[in-house]
C-alpha cells in the first residue's frame, strides 16, 4: 500500500466493469477507497461488482447498465454516479471493449462500425460527458484500455487494431486539449490477458502456449496485473505521466 499512497478520493467510472480488465480496475481502485462507478452493458453483472467491491472494500459503489455507444444513456448513468457516490467525478477508466474476428476481405461493415463505436468514439463521448467534472477536481485522470494490437498489427482483427490505435491517437490528443486544465489523459495496452474476451482465442490447441512464448516473461497477463497500473495512472504518484500508451504485456512489442 505504501507505494499508491497518494491517491485521490474522487469517484472514478470505469466502463466494462462487469469482467475482465475492467473489474479489475475498478477493485484496485476501490482497494484504496476510490467510490467506484461500475458500468457495463450486463447490468446484473456490474451489479454484482460493485456490491462485491463495496462489502469487502468498504467503499461507496453503483452499478449502471450502460451502453457506451449511447450519449443519453452516459449522461443519464453519470448524473445517478455523482448523486450516488457524493460529488463530481474525478476519474475515468474506459475498458468497455469488442473484437470481431474478420480479415479485411470478409469484414462485414457493421460489425467494423461497432467495434470503432465501442473501442474508440465511446472514449470521446465519455471525456465529453465527465470533462467538466474532471477540470473541477484536482489530480483528476483518464485511463483508456487500448491494446499492442494498436503497436502492432494482427492480420485477422483489423477493425480491432484501427480502433486501439485510433484510441491511442484520442488519448494524445486529449491529453493536449486537456492538460491546461489539470487532466491527465493516458493509455494502457495491455498484452495477452486471460479475459473472457480471449478465451475462446485461447481455447484453440497451442495458442496460449504461443501467446505465453511471445512474452519475454514466458506467461500471460493476469487482470489484476493490468488494474494496479492503471490505478497508478490514476494516483498522484504519476502526476507528471500525460500522453503515454503505456505496453503492460511482458515484453511482447519489446521483440
């Protein structure tokens, strides 16, 4: 605990919420007494977080069922997080997240169109709904859940690839517009992680031993291993860290 000391207590949002990298988020940053809001598209599910987060971490907590390809339903979910959670928010960390497996020859235009909605045009929806929060409270931060697939390519995702790049691109750029305001914008890519996203990439015989041997660390990442690096983004401890995509992925892109 010694080292994430210094940490705001501002309310944070964290979409995604409900599994994976998100609730991982969300239960590092309520394991300091950040008051988390838990959004996911499966309410029960972000639901049964933040109830979780809240009896074994003492924190003040709600769920929304949200989806963060809806401006209304942000707006709305926001105005019930600041009423729940007592007072403006002062972080956020978008780990709402899709991927739809189509080479360019057979990508399917919708499925192209909801993979940027989600992954990367909801990032500039949510900062423009918080933004006002976030310039009134001091050490306020936003983290996005981007991905190596957005510093390198993968043949088989395109869609996902342009949509993490395109986010890491959003994060510069908003760490620009908004650091004359006192917030910090940055970028998490995390390496092979075992989410239910991947899971049934790594149900294919020998595929997690490949990813594994990709890793300079010789493994996969574990939630929680990327939810502490965010929380340290978040913290008063990285206070001078604005504009990085930051690769949490045991040294894949390093080769």
């Amino acid at each position: 605990m010694s080292s994430i000391t210094l940490m705001p207590t501002t309310p944070v949002i964290v979409t995604g919420g409900a599994s994976g990298i998100g609730r991982a988020c969300a239960d590092a940053l309520a394991e300091v007494g950040r008051p988390v809001a838990v959004w996911d598209r499966n309410g029960d599910g972000a639901a049964h977080v933040a109830t979780d987060l809240a009896e074994r971490h003492g924190v003040a907590t709600i769920a929304a069922s949200v989806d963060v390809t809806d401006g209304d339903a942000i707006r709305r979910a926001h105005a019930d997080a600041r009423e729940a959670l007592g007072g403006p928010v002062g972080g956020l960390v978008h780990a709402a997240g899709m991927v739809v497996a189509e080479p360019v020859a057979a990508i399917e235009w919708s499925s192209w169109d909801a993979v940027l909605a989600v992954n990367l045009t909801a990032m500039a929806q949510l900062v423009q709904v918080v933004v006002d929060d976030l310039s009134a409270q001091p050490g306020s931060a936003v983290v996005g859940i981007a991905s190596i697939e957005g510093l390198v390519g993968h043949a088989f995702i395109p869609a996902y690839c342009a949509s993490k790049a395109g986010l890491i691109g959003l994060v510069r750029s908003l760490a620009l517009d908004l650091g004359p305001r006192g917030v910090r914008v940055n970028a998490v890519c995390p390496g092979y992680t075992e989410t239910a996203m991947l899971a049934p990439t790594l149900a294919i015989e020998g595929m997690a031993a490949s990813m594994a041997a990709e890793s300079a660390l010789g493994r996969l990442a574990q939630p929680d291993e990327i939810g502490r690096v965010v929380r340290f983004l978040l913290s008063d401890e990285a206070s001078f860290i604005t504009g990085v995509a930051l690769p949490v992925d045991g040294g894949v892109v390093a080769r």
